[in-house]
C-alpha cells in the first residue's frame, strides 16, 4: 500500500503489477481450500481470469476443458433379465428384518412412515392423522399400495406434491415379497420371481402416474420378505425398508397404547403407523405424543432425507 501511495516513485506498470498481486492476495485469502476428490482446487483458474481483467496485456487463454462425461443412465432390469438372474436362488430368511432391509437410518432425526394398504387392507383416508402431522410440521414417508392409489387419485396426486410428504412404493397387490410363495398372516406371498417382479413394479408405474415419479423406497405388503426378494428390490434400484418401532399394530391399537409405542422413538428410528383406516386409534394416539416428543428435542424427516441412494 505503500508504493501505490507515492505516484511520483512508480511507474505504470509497477502501479499495474502491484494491483495485480493485491487481488490475488485478497483471492487466495478468501477461497476455501480445494474439496478432496474434485479434481482440484478452483483458485487458479480464478487467478488468471482477475489478473487478466487488471491486466494491461491480453493473453491468449488456454483452451477451454472438456466437461466430464456423464454417466451413463443405469436401468433396472427387464423382468426376462431379473427372472434369468434369480432363477434357482434359494432364500434361507423370511421375516421383517432379513438380509437386505433397513430398519433403521444412520441420521439422528426418527422417521414417520404411514401405510395405507388398500383392497381388503382399506382405502379409506385418515384425514385427522395427516392434519395433526401438517399442524406440527412434522414430515413421514406414505407408503401406498396401488389399489389405494387407485381408489384416491386426487389426493394421491395431492399428498405426492405436498413437500412435507412423500410417497413410496407399498407393492401392486399388498403381498408378502417372496420368491416361494411363503404367507405371512394368512396373506400368499408372491409364487416366484417373476410375480415378485409385477408386485414391485407395477405399483411404481401407478405412482408415476399418480404422482409424477416412482420411488426409491419399497415395503412389502405385511413388511415380510425372504432374503431373495430383498436383493431383488435392490436389484430393480429400490431399498426395501421396514421399521424399528410398530405403533398402531395395524392400525389395531387404542389412543393410549399407540401413543406408548410412539413416544419410545428416538433417533434412526423408522416408526410404522397406517393413514388407511380412519376411525382408528392412530390420530389419537400421535396427537398425545408427538408435542411431547418435539417438546423433548425429537425431530423427524422423510426417507428421502435420510438414506442414501442405492
């Protein structure tokens, strides 16, 4: 600063250097460092681009870098594909936690997944259960079953595009993910590969349709899987996700008792609860205890938010 104060001590091009190096100074001080494994940092190329503005030479830039290529898109197996890549695999687990499915995220906020399962499982809508989460601004994950979307398609347009929801993938027909057509409270699961394949995909076209976009996420009609099954879910590029904390059984247990089983929710925790049967306990229940658990620094977030892509 001191020679650029003496005009009659400095030539022009001294003046012109001098400004130069005080903004690559001031550059250098304030760029954060290059991120690891990005290929570099980004200061130098910001350092010829402000010297070559304060400069009274023009020099010729060097030629512009190719972008890096962009992956190519990875599609999901055709059902002729995943038929001949299962075919002869034999699955050694059947349940709600086998190989393959999450039942809990890595994250400190506890996750709200709703189900509404549809046909026979009830297509009704719990508008007091999704009007107690809208007032507290509290997040979940729907996971709906086709028949269900089928049967409210306004809404199921509506809730996909309401961004404190999302809609996740509840299966074609709300059967038991198998490959050997094992059952699960009475419910046939799917006989093979190839019907596994149809209940996971076909209710992922209907969300397109309804919602705009299928999902990353999968839960089984009943939540029950063989291990198979899951690694065909992750196959086909979605994550089959269960829960950690049951709390309305089916949509079965009074205000009380789902309340009880809610407020045990901490973080990671994937609690389970169903939006299809209005009249049941389940609003009652969340309305008792989600303050309390906001009030005790619990907080919540989608699926989306929480688990990484496959």
């Amino acid at each position: 600063m001191g020679d650029i104060a003496a005009p009659g001590l400095t030539s022009r091009r001294a003046i012109v250097f001098g400004l130069t190096s005080g903004v690559l100074a001031a550059v250098s001080a304030c760029t954060a460092p290059a991120v690891p494994g990005t290929g570099g940092a980004a200061v130098p190329d910001e350092q010829q681009d402000l010297a070559a503005a304060v400069s009274p030479v023009q020099e010729v830039p060097d030629p512009p870098q190719p972008l890096p290529a962009t992956p190519a898109a990875v599609h999901p197996p055709t059902k002729a594909q995943l038929v001949a890549e299962f075919a002869g695999k034999r699955p050694t687990e059947w349940g709600l936690a086998v190989t393959g499915v999450v039942t809990r995220s890595p994250a400190r906020p506890a996750v709200i997944t709703l189900d509404a399962c549809g046909g026979a499982g009830g297509s009704g809508v719990d508008q007091e259960l999704l009007a107690v989460l809208r007032r507290l601004g509290i997040p979940a994950t729907l996971f709906v079953n086709a028949r269900w979307m089928q049967a409210n398609r306004t809404l199921a347009a509506e809730l996909g595009a309401d961004p404190l929801f999302e809609l996740a993938n509840h299966g074609w027909l709300h059967r038991p993910l198998s490959v050997s057509g094992k059952s699960a409270y009475g419910i046939a699961g799917t006989a093979g590969v190839a019907d596994a394949y149809d209940e996971l995909t076909k209710c992922q076209d209907v969300l397109q349709e309804a919602a705009g976009r299928p999902s990353r996420f999968f839960r089984a009609g009943t939540a029950y899987y063989d291990d198979v099954a899951a690694a065909m879910t992750r196959r086909l590029g979605m994550l089959p996700v269960n829960f950690s904390i049951n709390a309305d059984a089916g949509a079965t247990l009074p205000p009380a008792a789902v309340a009880s089983a809610l407020s045990a929710a901490g973080p990671g925790d994937i609690v389970i609860a169903h939006f299809n049967k209005p009249g049941s306990g389940t609003a009652a229940g969340f309305r008792q205890a989600l303050p309390r658990l906001q009030g005790g620094g619990t907080t919540f977030a989608r699926l989306v938010d929480v688990l990484p892509a496959l």
